[in-house]
C-alpha cells in the first residue's frame, strides 16, 4: 500500500463525524477531522444570536440521546468539561384551559397525572422503560438480528405503528396530546407508519435519565468531544470546507459526515450507477423556521407545569396537531403550527445576564419555505402565555435556506437528514448489505442520513466507523 498521510479522514464535525472520528482514533489510527465552518459542532454550537451576554442554542437545544447514548456513554466526556443541568419536568403540553399534561422523569407518577389513561400509559411505557439497557444499542443501529430479539419484537410492534393509531389506546385529552406532541418530533404525518418510533424512544427517555440541558450551551457537547479526541492524538482542521475529493490529503479511508446531496457532489464520479441512482432518489423531509428570543423574564405560561419544564410542545390537541404536521407535509403552511419551545435559561444561569432569559423554539414547514413565520410562532406561544411578546428583548429567525447556510445538512430545512419514514427506516441512505459502505472502496457515510437517523448520539458515526475498522484494518469492535 502506497504511503498516505493519514489512517483516516473524517469530513464533518457534528456529533456523527466526531463519534467516528473518535472511534477510529481510539484504535491508534492517525484521524484528521475536516470541519468547513470555522468553529466544530455542526448542529452542536451555540451563539449569541440576539444581544450581547444571551446565550443561544443555533440547532440543537435538549439532549436526551446525548445523555442515553450507548456510545457517548463510554467517553469521560465529564472529564473534558460537560456538564449537564436537568429540569423538574422533561417536557409540558399545554392545553387553552390553562392545564397540560407533564412527562417526568418518574414513569408512575407521569401516569398518574394522566388519569384515566394512568394503566394504558404504565401498560405501554413499562416493558419499554425496563427493557431499554437491553434494546437501545439494538434500536439505535442499522437493521441485524438482534441481541434480544423477542424484546425487540415487543418495542417494533408500536414503533412500527402510525402515532396516529397508537394514540387510540388512550382515552383522555391530555394523554393524546402529551403523545401526540413526542411523536410529532418525526417530522412527518402523524398517520405515517413508523412515527410511534421516536415518541416511544423520546418518552422512555425522560424515565429512564432525563431530558438534559448542557450548562453553557450545546456547544460544550462538542467541546468534550473534540477535547477527548485530542487528547488521544487526533487532529482537527476548521474552515476548510470541502467540496471534491481532489481537496482531502491522502488517506486510507474518508468517512463523510454529509447527506447523499453533498457525496453525490463531491464523491459522485466514484461511485456504480445503482449507488448513484439510489442516492439521487434519496428523500428529504419537511423543513424548520426557527426563533431564538432575549427575554425580560420567564415566559408566563399559564399553566404552572409548563414554567417548570425545560420543554414546552405547543400544538393544544391530538387533532390540531395532527392538522398542523399534514399541512406542512402537503407543502402548506399551518396558521397554528405545532411549536417545539425550550427555555434553558430557566436551568442555566449561563444562558443570560442575571434576570434575564432566552428561549428556542421552531416550528414544521414546508421543505425549502421561506415564510417568515415569527409572527404565527409568537402568537401560538402568546396563546398559552398572554404577555410573552412583552417580555421580548431581540429576536433571531433562521427560514429554512438559513438553516441549510448555516449546516449544509439540513437540506431544505430538514433537519433529520432525510425523512425517516417506513420507505427509509432501514434503507437510508441506500439499500446495501451495510449503509455505512458507499460502492467505492474506502469511502463511506457516517451522517444522520444512515441508520438509526437524526438526533445528538452519535451512533451513525461510531457504526459506520466500526464498519470500516473491520472492513480495512481488520478491527472487530465488540459492541
């Protein structure tokens, strides 16, 4: 083999790139990391976006996968300075009688609060919170048999449902819209098969280690990150975006932390005709418009439970949020969108100068729209707490083209990688024996756009990086 200037190059530096980049160096490999933008993170990163001294999450704001990954659960990321802060309640779902349904940490007391529902909820969520230590690297890695199959039977059987559908085992207000909100973190349809998926796994989250928020902002996930990565001897370049494989330095093999747009454009010429065909029919999803506020005081929501969580879903009922996702995935716009608000300063006294607060929120829209929807946003959060657009101090809004300008991932606004749908579950980004292999040898993906898809874990780039250690360096990691 001719001589090359690394073992690895890995493109990309959100929580994918730097788990595989990890990964591969954890196995003393020399691993250059390649971020375009000048500062690593991808989605990671935090800002402040409105007034000096307010601290802003850009993407991503709560970290319950973060906190349940099985394999950031093997990083002394506490040792490279993360900390996280954990709100009296995961998430709240306001109604327009001033009530809302809570999920807590506590599975018991959660359905207790739900009433009527309290035995439909303890009957769905307990096999699940018990069996999740055994399932979670299953159900957060691509389609094999699995460790416990009969467990991962059990979970599949609801996953695999519609949210829709699912919602029709409980009977009160509250459960379906507490229900409906968790399920609407799919970015599709609620009648989609498949959309029960991430309710289940988001819901079994908050009872099992919480919904954290990193002290200082999402940044400091990719600060312990890249930190660990260092210290183990890898290397990081920053503002180098790369655009052709003519541009990386020589190397093994590269990873690339990017959607099938991207490879296509920058690896295209190197993969078969059935790869490329598949790859330029990969589909993306409905897209975000997002708002970052300063605020004078905490966001006087009418409902006391909703001023103590460190999530807050705003969509009312089953049925209007329902509505709300249907409209934006028929490429329209909803006039009461379902609204996912967090407010971590409320957690995080580094957030904001003292007295003051911020809060994040974004709602679905059509892919690639470029409404300004500040308007209807505020109005929603103003509907459940009459004086919050008093309270405003600055205000920053991203459409979905500043979304995608500010990570190249986010195709037209989406911020999963693809939609995750029953077409793309198992198949994302290709059919292939392995999702991580791209046709040309040496070249692989590790973004959201592989199996299990979005959110902060890192479980693409650390399964994709398996799959090359084994492929190449004839490396077989254990889990």
């Amino acid at each position: 083999m001719s001589k090359t200037e690394f073992d690895a190059v890995v493109v990309g530096s959100g929580p994918n790139g730097l788990a595989a980049a990890i990964t591969l160096q954890q196995e003393g490999l020399s691993v250059l990391l390649i971020e375009g933008k000048d500062v690593i993170g991808g989605g990671l990163t935090s800002a402040e976006l409105t007034l000096p001294g307010f601290v802003h999450d850009v993407c991503s704001a709560i970290h319950p996968l973060a906190i349940g990954s099985p394999f950031f659960n093997t990083l002394p990321l506490a040792d490279h300075g993360l900390a996280y802060t954990f709100p009296d309640l995961a998430a709240a779902h306001p109604f327009d009688d001033s009530t809302a349904a809570v999920l807590g940490s506590s599975l018991e007391e959660t359905a207790r609060l739900l009433g009527q529902d309290e035995q439909a909820y303890l009957d769905l969520f307990k096999p699940l919170v018990r069996d999740w230590p055994d399932i979670a690297a299953d159900v957060l890695g691509p389609l094999h048999f699995p460790k416990h199959p009969l467990k991962m039977a059990a979970f599949g059987l609801n996953a695999l449902t519609s949210s829709s559908h699912l919602a029709k085992r409980f009977k009160t207000r509250e459960a379906k819209g507490l229900w409906a909100g968790m399920a609407a973190h799919s970015i599709q349809p609620l009648t989609n098969l498949t959309t029960s998926a991430i309710g289940l796994v988001l819901m079994t989250a908050a009872h099992l280690k919480g919904w954290p928020i990193p002290v200082g902002g999402s940044k400091e996930i990719a600060n312990a990150l890249s930190s660990y990565f260092i210290s183990l001897g890898g290397r990081i370049e920053t503002g180098r975006y790369i655009k052709s494989l003519a541009e990386l330095p020589s190397a093994k093999i590269v990873l690339f932390d990017v959607t099938p747009k991207q490879l296509l454009k920058i690896a295209g010429h190197k993969f078969s005709s059935i790869y490329k065909w598949q790859l330029e029919r990969y589909r993306y999803g409905m897209g975000v418009f997002k708002i970052d506020w300063a605020l004078d005081g905490p966001i006087p929501f009418t409902a006391a439970e909703a001023r103590k969580a460190g999530t807050v879903h705003i969509g009312n009922t089953l049925e209007e949020i329902q509505l709300s996702e249907q409209l934006s995935w028929e490429g329209k716009h909803a006039d009461k969108p379902f609204v996912l608000l967090a407010q971590q300063s409320l957690f995080d006294e580094t957030r904001a100068p003292e007295g003051k607060h911020t809060a994040w929120a974004y709602c679905h829209v059509p892919n690639g729209s470029t409404k300004d929807m500040t308007a209807i946003i505020e109005q929603q959060v103003e509907r459940f707490a009459p004086g919050f657009r008093d309270l405003i101090l600055g205000r920053h809004t991203m459409d979905t083209a500043q979304v995608e300008e500010y990570n190249p991932n986010y195709i037209g606004g989406d911020i999963n990688g693809g939609v995750i749908d029953l077409g793309q579950i198992f198949t994302r980004p290709a059919l292939r024996s392995s999702p991580y292999r791209t046709s040309a040898k040496g070249l692989y993906i590790c973004s959201s756009s592989t199996p299990p898809g979005g959110g902060v874990h890192g479980m693409c780039g650390y399964h994709a990086a398996k799959t090359a250690l084994k492929d190449h360096f004839s490396i077989v990691l254990k889990s």
